[in-house]
C-alpha cells in the first residue's frame, strides 16, 4: 500500500460514519499537539473513534479505500512509530479514555486504549491499588500506546512489563474483525495467547481498543534517597542490599551517571550539601511500606551498610513528600537533555546485570576513540537492566559517525543477553538494529505474521518491518 493522495469521497465517507466532529484535518488537525514526533499528525488527517465499533467500520473503510493506518494513543513513543504521511489515516484512540470497571476484590481494572496511565493509576489509587507499572510520560502515555510498546518503566524489576501486567484484551484486526479477549483472570490455558502477538506489534497487526490489567496493593508510605557511589557495580550491590530490606519493598531502583545528573541538576538548580557531586553514579532508590516513619530508618540502616562497602558513598533521604519530588525530577525530567541537545542520538538497551560494568568497559573507550568530546549522557532503570544512552550531540549525525556509533553500542548486545531496545520497541527508526541483531528464524516469523494478518499492509506500514 503506497502513501499517495487520498481516494476521492474518502474523507466525506469518513465524516459520514463518525460525525464532522471527530475527523480532524485543517486549522483543525493544526490545533493538536503531535507530542514527540513532529511527523505524527503530517497525514493531515486524524479520526477520532469512539467506540470499537467505529473502529471495526473505519478500518474496513480504510481497507476497501485502500488507505493505510497510523494509531495513536499520547503520542509520547520515542521510535517513531506514529509517524504519518499524507494519503495515510491517523486514528486516535483519544475518545476511548474511560476507566469502565474496577474491581477492588479481584484487583482487576478494565480500561479503553486511550485511558492515560495515570488516570488508571489515578482510579486505583482511590482504592489503595496501583496497576503496578509506571512511566515518566504517565500523564500522556495510554494504556493502548503502552501494550502496543510493551512498555517497561520504573517498576519492571519487580512487576515485569505491560505484557506481564495485561490479563485481557480486546484489538481490530486489519480486516475489520474485533478479537475480543477481556478475560479477567491470570489463569487461561484455552489454546493460543493470541494478546500476546498484540502486545508490543507497535500497531502493525490491529488497533488495541481495551484492556483487562492487573492491580496491586499500593503501598501506604513511601521514601526515596540519592546515593552517590563509585562505581555502576556499586549500584547494583546497593540494590541487592535494598532489595533484602526486612519489612519494606523496594519500588524502584534508578540510575543516573554524573554527566547525566549534572546536567538535569543544572537545568532544575538543583544542589544537596549531602551528596559529593564528583560521584561517578549515583542510584535513586523508591522504598514502600505500611507506615511513614519506619522508612527513612530503613534507609538510614542500609546507607550505614552502604559506607561500609564503599566508604567514599554519599546519601541523601528525602525529608518530605517536596524533595521526594525533587529528586525525582532529576531522573525524570529527560526533557531537558534534548532542550540541550535537541534531537540528540539517543539508545534504549537491556542488558542483564552481570553484563553492565563489562559492556560500559568496552562501550565508552570505544565512543570517546569515535569522537573525543562524546560524553554520554546515561540513565535508566539500572533494577532490570535498562540503560538509556543519550550523546552529547545535536542529531543527526554524520551518517559515517551515526554508523560507527550504532555498531559501537549495539555489536555485542545479543551475545551478552540483552535488547538493542528494551523498552521503546523498533518503530520507524530501528528497524535497521532489529535487523543486524535478531535471529534469523525470529526475523522471518516476524515477516510470516505480518503478511498473515495484515496481507494488504493497512496497518501502520513500516514499522517493525519494512514496507
Ligand atoms: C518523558 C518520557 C519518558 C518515557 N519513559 C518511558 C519509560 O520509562 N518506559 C517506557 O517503556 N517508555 C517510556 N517512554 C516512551 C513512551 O511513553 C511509551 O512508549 C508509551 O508506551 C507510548 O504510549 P503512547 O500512548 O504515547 O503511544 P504512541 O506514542 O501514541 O504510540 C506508540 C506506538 O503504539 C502504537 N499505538 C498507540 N496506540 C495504539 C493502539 N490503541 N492500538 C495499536 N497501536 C497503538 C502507535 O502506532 C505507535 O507505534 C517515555 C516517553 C517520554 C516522552
């Protein structure tokens, strides 16, 4: 399917079948915010369905019309995969928002795909729940945009990722037909798991249109310090030692490298007596727990255990719910490093544990031999693997300096276990990576579904595979 102009009577048709009010193109497609990709909204055109009836319609319209597919949800994916060109459908999920059932006693929420994260983590909170994941981007994020990223975030290292936290699911296929799968339970051995090849297809194989996810108790107390450490290996320890604090649950164990830190600390003006600022890595640790004052002690005991490892750590534990924000901001507010370096070259990998202090060891050696002013910017959720790496660099690179750095950070990523994207997904921007490191057995099975399921190529074409 090609990007052309759109069929005539096709705009007219789809005005037709969902009202004028939720199509969208002109001054009134210009008014919406494209979020994190300029490119979002340049099909010029945005549907607006409400219902998964509309979208079964408006994708056999699309279908019939020959019309490709965009769906979006927050428009906060950083791969670009919403990206649209003129001739294509941009189908926004924005009016399926409603968090429709909350079940406190089986600890079970059913959500429509354009419900933001938060307003679901907003639904749980009113009944001492959480949907035990958790994003930066929660305010924009949707629960559609999430399972269709197999999104990851803070909390992965201890709840696993969306895939792990969805129980049902309902999706349009490519044809038209409604897969609908809302089971409300964790145990369901009826033959394929067929939300599974949803989840995470970045919305090349159908539109999510609702969601079962689990909930969890949400904790009643929690704190949250800044260790200043020596090493990426003194990280990981901390969180060994945090994760076997007796009466507490560790909720999130992030890490933050001194240029990274520095800058977002200079942006927020940000500065703490407590923390020597020429550490190395620091690691932001969230602990949880039934009641406020037993925590900071926790803390306070695993910082003595801390100094006694690495006697040059520094720490600091939030004193009130204002600095848990604050340091939170530094970590969170990534924002400002692309304030910094607009579209600066950025990477997602995973790798486990045990493989970190060896990759960094041969990573950055090799960065600063491609370019000796690289110094890059590095964060992420350390718990589970998760690096982020950011250059220092307004993008695009040089084509010959982008290559070198994309063989620099991903050549040894599958050997040693990990994912040259651990939680963005593939999108439009690394379909190139997908292919040098996945197997060739998956590759091709990838290529079997797609052309399985979306044989005409009406959904979100050039994404995960090539058009
Ligand atoms: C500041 C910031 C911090 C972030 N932190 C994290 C993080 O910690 N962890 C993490 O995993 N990600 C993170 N992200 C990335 C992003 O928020 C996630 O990828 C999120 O899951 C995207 O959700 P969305 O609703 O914005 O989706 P969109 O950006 O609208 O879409 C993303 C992809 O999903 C598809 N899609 C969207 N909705 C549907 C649907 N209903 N059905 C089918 N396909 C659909 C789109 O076509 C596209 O391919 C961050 C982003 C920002 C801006």
């Amino acid at each position: 399917m090609t990007a052309l102009p759109l069929p005539a009577g096709f705009e007219d048709r789809l005005r037709q079948l969902l009202g004028q009010a939720h199509v969208k193109s002109g001054d009134a497609l210009d008014a919406i915010d494209p979020g994190w990709n300029r490119n979002n909204l340049k099909s010029g055109l945005l549907a607006l369905p409400g219902s998964t009836e509309e979208v079964a319609s408006l994708v056999r319209l699309c279908r019939e019309a020959g019309v490709s597919i965009v769906p979006q949800g927050g428009r906060t994916g950083l791969v670009g995969g919403s990206v649209s060109a003129p001739g294509q459908l941009v189908v926004s999920t924005a009016r399926l928002n409603a968090v429709e059932r909350l079940d406190p006693i089986e600890r079970t929420v059913t959500a429509g795909a354009g419900a933001s994260l938060q307003s679901v983590q907003e639904a749980a909170a009113a009944h001492g729940l959480e949907p035990g994941i958790d994003l930066p981007s929660r305010g924009t994020a949707t629960i559609g945009g999430m399972i269709s990223t197999n999104a990851g975030g803070i909390m992965a290292f201890r709840n696993g990722v969306m895939r792990h936290r969805i129980l049902g699911l309902e999706a349009v296929l490519p044809d038209g037909t409604v897969m609908s799968d809302c089971t409300r339970v964790v145990k369901t051995a009826a033959g394929y798991d067929l939300k599974h090849l949803v989840i995470g297809a970045e919305g090349t194989l159908g539109i999510v249109t609702r969601a079962v996810l689990k909930l969890d108790p949400l904790p009643q107390a929690s704190a949250t310090a800044l260790f200043g450490l020596p090493s990426v290996e003194a990280v990981l320890e901390v969180i060994q030692l945090a994760l076997a604090l007796p009466g507490v649950t560790l909720r999130a164990a992030e890490a933050m490298w001194r240029p990274f830190l520095d800058l977002t600390a200079e942006a927020l003006g940000w500065r703490s007596e407590a923390i020597d600022r020429s550490a190395p890595v620091y690691g932001l640790l969230s602990i949880g727990g039934a009641e406020d004052a037993s925590l900071p002690a926790a803390f306070e005991t695993l910082f003595e255990t801390v100094l006694e490892r690495f006697p040059q750590a520094t720490g600091l534990i939030a004193q009130s719910s204002r600095q848990e924000r604050e340091l939170w901001r530094l970590r969170e507010d990534t924002d400002l490093v692309y304030h910094a370096y607009p579209a600066a070259p950025s990477f997602d990998v995973s790798l486990p544990q045990s493989e970190i202090p060896a990759y960094l060891g041969r990573l950055l050696p090799e960065l600063a031999r491609i370019d000796g002013a690289f110094e890059p910017l590095i964060f992420g959720h350390l718990a589970d693997g998760n690096l982020h790496i950011i250059l220092n660099r307004p993008g695009p690179l040089e084509p010959d300096v982008a290559a070198k750095v994309e063989t620099a950070v991903y050549r040894d990523i599958r050997e040693r276990g990990g994912s040259f994207s651990a939680e963005h997904g593939v999108g439009s921007q690394r379909i190139g990576p997908l292919e040098a490191t996945a197997d060739p057995g998956k590759l091709a099975l990838i290529r079997l579904v797609k052309a399985s399921l979306d044989p005409h190529g009406t959904m979100n074409p050039g994404v995960i595979v090539r058009r």
